[in-house]
C-alpha cells in the first residue's frame, strides 16, 4: 500500500493529481481549506481518500492534522506540494502588501511547514517530492513581482533539498507550468469573472489533467531517474520578448 499527500487537492492540479494517485492505488491524505470540497472528492474516490480541512499557514494546525494520520503515513510515497495562489497583477507600487503577505504565507512558509513536517516520513520511504513552482519563478513578467519571486523560491528551494537529501534515495521535482485552467485566475482576479475568463480566451491551455500526468508519468520512470524540474507551457504559449523604452 503506498501512501500520498496532496495539498491544494480541493481544486485544480492538486484535485486531479488526488484522484490520478488514488486511481493508480495509492491512499491519499488531501488537504485544503474547503472541507466540503475535499468530502465531495472522498465520495468520488472512497476510502483511500483521507480529508484533512487544513490552512497550510497555520503550523500548528498542519502539525496536529499531520499527526493524527494513521500508522501508514509514518511512511510516506508521494508529497505534491501544491497548494499556492496568486494575487493580484499590479504593478509592485500599487499592489496590495496584504496580499503579499497571503503569497509569501502560502506559497513559501506553507510549502515549508508541510514539507519540514513530512520529510522524515518521506525518507522512511524513498519517497518523491513534487514542488509546484511556475514558468513565474523562471521568466519574469509585468506584475508577477512577489508571486514570480514565491516561486523562485520554490525552484531554488526544490534543488537545495536535493542537495540535503543526496543519500536518502528521496527524489525531488519542481513542476514549473505555465498558462493552465483551474480556479488559479478565479483566485488571483478576486472573482472578476471579465479578467480571469479573458486569461483562457481563444486559446488552447493546459489543464489540471495535465499536471496530474506528468507526476504519475515522473513515478513510473525507474527510481534512479530523478527530473530536477520540468518547464511545462502549452504549445500556444511563448515568450513576448524583451521591453525597450523608446523615447
Ligand atoms: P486552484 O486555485 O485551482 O487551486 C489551488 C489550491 O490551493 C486549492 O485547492 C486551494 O484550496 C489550495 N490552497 C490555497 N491556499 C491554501 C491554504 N492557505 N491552505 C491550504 N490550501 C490552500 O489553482 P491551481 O490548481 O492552478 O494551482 C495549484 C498550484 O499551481 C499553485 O501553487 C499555483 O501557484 C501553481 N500554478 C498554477 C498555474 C496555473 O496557471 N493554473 C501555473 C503555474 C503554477 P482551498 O482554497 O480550499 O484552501
Ligand atoms: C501561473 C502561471 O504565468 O500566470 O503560475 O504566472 S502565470
């Protein structure tokens, strides 16, 4: 029986990742913030889905859900550590420092806390360690500021633990995607139906079930074959180049 924990798994990619992994066997801990969310997905998959209503953010409250697992997850597969956002798109000057503070909380400490709280269990089991960062984190663009700088995070952060687990067989992988459709414009826009549909408009995107392929894609390679990050865009995604200004 192989274990997984998921965060993020009410929506998006980490929702598909929860159900390819329980589909391919594996019993999976789902956690996020919308309980109702994660117990509708539990009447989809049964039994070898586990809820854990969870606020990444909150040390405590992840250490306490995190020890209150059952004995399986003393040894743990598979960490997708997923669960980010964005907000916003302003330019830095005009953003709002509160929202900086819900990324820099979310997609930096909560990735931290969760994995800080798991590692022992994933080195128990020559586990594998998916990061979620983003093309954000590699390519700058015009109001990414603090999220792209998240996910830098996340990237350099990905390959620091391979350096910190060479040894322990654990394998590690930043998944860096770009333009894909979730709830991920939803949540940066505020609900502005307008700008988040315009993000998807005539245009083919990823999608979540993407994602979650190519995490089950990168468990089936052979345990000596670690992918240290995968860039993901969909084919219509390039790159709009540099700005000059001209006078
Ligand atoms: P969604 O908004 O669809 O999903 C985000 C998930 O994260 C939700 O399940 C949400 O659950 C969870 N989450 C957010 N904040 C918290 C928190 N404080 N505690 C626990 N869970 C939390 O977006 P995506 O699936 O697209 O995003 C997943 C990851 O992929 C993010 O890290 C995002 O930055 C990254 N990404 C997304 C891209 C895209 O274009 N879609 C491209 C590149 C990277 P809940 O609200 O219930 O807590
Ligand atoms: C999400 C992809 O390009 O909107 O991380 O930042 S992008």
């Amino acid at each position: 029986m192989k274990t997984a924990f998921v965060t993020g798994a009410s929506s998006g990619f980490g929702q598909a990742s929860a159900r390819a992994l329980c589909k391919n066997g594996y019993v999976v801990a789902a956690m996020a913030r919308r309980g109702e969310r994660l117990r509708a997905l539990k009447d989809e998959l049964g039994e070898n889905l586990i809820c854990l209503e969870c606020d990444v953010r909150d040390k405590d409250a992840l250490n306490r859900a995190i020890g209150g697992l059952d004995e399986r997850f003393k040894s743990l597969d598979v960490l997708v550590n997923n669960a980010g956002l964005a907000l916003g798109q302003e330019r830095f000057s005009e953003a709002s420092i509160d929202d900086f503070d819900v990324m820099i909380d979310t997609n930096i400490k909560g990735l931290v806390y969760v994995t800080k709280a798991l590692l022992p269990a994933i080195i128990k089991a020559r586990g594998y360690i998916f990061n979620l960062g983003s093309v954000a984190g590699v390519h700058p663009y015009p109001g990414a500021n603090v999220y792209g700088g998240t996910k830098a995070f996340v990237r350099q952060l990905s390959l620091n633990l391979r350096n910190d687990l060479t040894g322990t067989g654990v394998r590690v992988t930043n998944i860096a995607p770009g333009i894909a459709k979730t709830e991920f414009s939803q949540v940066r826009f505020k609900g502005d139906e307008a700008k988040s549909s315009a993000v998807y408009e005539r245009t083919k995107y990823l999608s979540a079930e993407d994602i979650a392929r190519i995490i089950t894609d990168c468990l089936a390679l052979p345990e000596h074959v670690n992918i240290n990050e995968l860039e993901v865009m969909a084919t219509t995604q390039t790159w709009a180049g540099f700005a000059i200004e001209r006078e």
